[in-house]
C-alpha cells in the first residue's frame, strides 16, 4: 500500500474514531453529576431572561447552561419537595409511587434510578438533600440531611458512621459550603475505576432563608425588580370558583400572600417587617426583604457549582461528565402576590432545567420539549447505557440532548397537588392538564 493510501485511510480511521467520541455513548462511559437545589425558580437565574436576569443571580450556572443545553418547559407534577423527587427517584407519577404529600417515604427497594444505574456498571452516591424518610440504601454510598436539614451547622446521616437512622455526623458551617465539602470529598476518595453518577442536593434556597454570613451585604443597596401582578391582581384572578368561593368570599384564605390579602402564614411577620406599616409600603418592604434573602441562598448555591466545577476540572474529568442542574420545582416570588409553590402556575411546576456535555450537547442550544419530571430517570439509565424499565412512566429524552427529534413525544403535562390546606399556607387540593 502506498504511504498516501496509507495516510488517507489512517485519517479516515481516526475521524471516525474522533466521531465515536462525540456521542453520549462514548466508549468510555460519561460520570453524571445531577445537581438540584430545593425551590430555585426560572425566575432567580440570568438565563431564564425574568425580570431579575438584570440582577446576575446566577453567573456560574449560566456559563454552564450557555456551553449546554438549556430546557425551557419542565415541569413536576406536583410542587412540593418530597412528591417531586420521588417523582424523581422512581420514574413514577405521585399516585403510582405513593408519595402524595410530605409524609411520603420511598424504601430502599422502590429507589430506582440508583437501582438501574448501578447495573449500567456506575458508582453511585446521594449527598445533600434527601427528603423522603428511608434510608437511600440503593446507593453505593451517601451522606444526607435528615428531613429538611438545618442551613447553618448542619447534622447528617453518613453511610459511614453506622446504622440508619442513628448515623449522624456534625459539621459546621452553611448547609450549601458543607454539602459541596461532602461531595467534593466523595469525589476524591471514590473508586476511580468505575463512572460515577453523584446526587448533589443542596437545601438552600427553601425558606426560611438563610445565607452564609460572607453573603449578608449582597444586594443590600439594591432595589430588587417586582412583577407586574404584584399588586393589582386581575378580576377573579385566583382559579375557579371552588377555590376562590361565590364572588371571591375565599380570596382572603387562600395562597400565602406577599401582602395582607392573606396572612395566616405571616411572611412580614417573620421577615420582622413592622406591622403598621401602611399599603403598599407594607408589601413592597416584606418584597425586599423577602427577595434579598432569597437571591443570597441562590448567591451561595451558584458559588458552590463553580466549587463542583472547579474540582472537576482539576482532577482532569470536567469534559466526560454530563453535568445536570435543576431545582425540586418551582417558586412564586411575588408573583400573583403568592410566595412558596404548590399552585398549579407555572411559576410554580416549572422547573429549571440544563445540561453540560462538551462534545455532545451543542453550546447555546434551547429546547422547548415538554417535559416532566418523572422523565429525569429514564433519561440518565438511557445516558448511562442502561435500559429504561417498563414501570417507570417516564420516557427518555435522550435523543433531543444529542440534537435528533423524538420520534414521540407528549403535548401536554398532568399535575396534582394533594396537600389540602396544608401549613396555613391556604392552598386547596387541586389537578389539571
């Protein structure tokens, strides 16, 4: 063979080898890591273009989301936090699974996605944020906040320090900066032969904020943008007439409000607004105040997937790692004059959602897919090489990460919310398409 032949088919050779490694199903197994806050709204980030983008909430996320892929209509189906990530965990609508409401628990048998994807040849791990009462023993190995965890000086359950749920471990510090600590150092000491799928569930921003106190000053001297439907909210603007009574007699009981339309929770009360404040300086003042304690907790998560980055990089595993973040569902923050979720708004079911793969996800992509949450599982077995099991309810979007259209797909999305009246929150059961 002449030595042009023999370099024309050695090119040849090696753009098809360098093609095979630009695919999701690269010869070497991409790591996965999901990250997911607790309560991060669309609204608290630059790349979602609301009215705070101006603010720069999130600069590390969105560098991240603008190298990847950034999903623009995901959405739970029931919008709060133990509901949505058992959603999560099994592939399974709320009244398949059993986690209707807080009370929910998913045992160690039920935890499917760490199940399929430990048989994919993955380690797996859960640090941060479990929420759903078992111990999470289909995973190789974590390290979580019982129940809603404390934001300073938090307690966790460590697979390493005994038996469930007497395995408890002290650390100092703020709940975000600890949790990163934790996987970072799992990262570190894990068995390095094998991919790896890591759960980073950080607490922060669910209410009652708490930042760490480097964090106290930002924003400070800055007034934080509202909506529009703050104040002046439209004629019958609160649902249907079961929810919102005969000519509106329930709007004052219904949906934790900013202002004084309905205070039985008492969001100005705890924020230490002063009550004799009159309208609007009342509500514009628990606004502020509200927001800035918000969008610092979102401040500390942002610097802490920068601290995620950083070490993967550092350790040379930055580019064959699917890199996914999200938050359990989403927040009104202000909106329609309600804060917390559970309505069936979409500022309330829509959750962020990004993906980062160099080499496989084109940079600055979008997609409007409609997607819910009882798809994440499927589609990280799909990632990881494994096959999607029949009971989850969910369907792989696989195809659409790698630029290519689902053959099907839905057009619309269910969503329940159970927790009737719960919490003097004043939200009433309710579902819809």
């Amino acid at each position: 063979m002449s030595s042009r032949k023999s370099l024309v088919l050695s090119s040849i050779v090696f753009s098809i080898l360098l093609a095979s490694c630009t695919s999701i199903s690269r010869e070497v197994k991409p790591n996965i890591l999901f990250i997911m806050s607790d309560d991060h709204t669309t609204q608290a980030f630059g790349i979602y273009g609301s009215r705070l983008a101006s603010l720069n909430p999130t600069p590390n996320i969105d560098k991240l989301a603008n190298e990847g892929m950034i999903f623009t209509s995901v959405f739970c189906n029931n919008s709060i936090c133990t509901p949505s990530r058992a959603s999560i965990i099994t592939g399974q609508y709320p009244q398949t699974n059993g986690v209707l409401d807080l009370m929910g628990r998913i045992s160690p048998e039920k935890q499917y996605l760490p199940q399929e994807i430990k048989k994919a040849g993955y380690l797996t791990a859960m640090i941060g944020k479990w929420h759903l009462k078992e111990e999470p023993a289909a995973f190789d190995y974590y390290n979580v906040l019982p129940g809603q965890g404390k934001y300073h000086n938090p307690v966790t359950r460590d697979y390493n320090n005994g038996a469930w749920p007497h395995n408890t471990a002290k650390h100092i510090g703020h709940s975000s900066d600890v949790i990163t600590d934790l996987s970072i150092k799992w990262l570190k000491n894990r068995d390095k032969t094998k991919p790896f799928f890591l759960m980073h569930h950080f607490k922060a921003p669910h209410d009652l904020f708490s930042n760490a106190k480097r964090y106290d000053s930002y924003l400070e001297d800055t007034e934080i943008p509202e909506p529009d439907n703050m104040y002046d909210q439209p004629a019958r603007g609160f649902g249907s007439i079961s929810t919102r009574g005969i000519d509106d007699s329930l709007v004052s009981t219904i949906g934790a409000s900013v202002s004084r339309r309905c205070n039985t929770w008492g969001l100005g009360k705890r924020l230490g607004i002063d009550e004799e404040l009159p309208e609007p300086e009342f509500t514009y003042a628990v606004y502020q105040k509200f927001l800035k304690r918000y969008l610092r907790c979102v401040k500390g998560v942002d610097d802490n997937v920068k601290r995620l980055i950083d070490y993967l990089k550092e350790e040379g595993i930055y580019e064959n790692t699917i890199i996914i973040y999200t938050g359990d569902q989403g927040y009104f923050l202000g909106e329609h004059d309600f804060f917390d979720k559970r309505w069936m708004y979409e500022e309330g079911m829509r959750m962020p959602f990004i993906v980062h793969y160099p080499g496989s996800i084109e940079k600055g992509s979008k997609c409007d897919l409609l997607i819910n949450n009882t798809d994440f599982a499927p589609t990280m077995i799909d990632i990881a090489g494994g096959e999607v099991p029949e009971y989850m309810q969910g369907k792989s979007f696989k195809r659409t990460l790698l630029g290519k259209k689902e053959k099907e797909w839905r057009d619309a999305t269910y969503y329940r919310y159970w927790m009737h009246m719960a919490h003097n929150l004043g939200n009433p059961a309710h579902f819809g398409i």
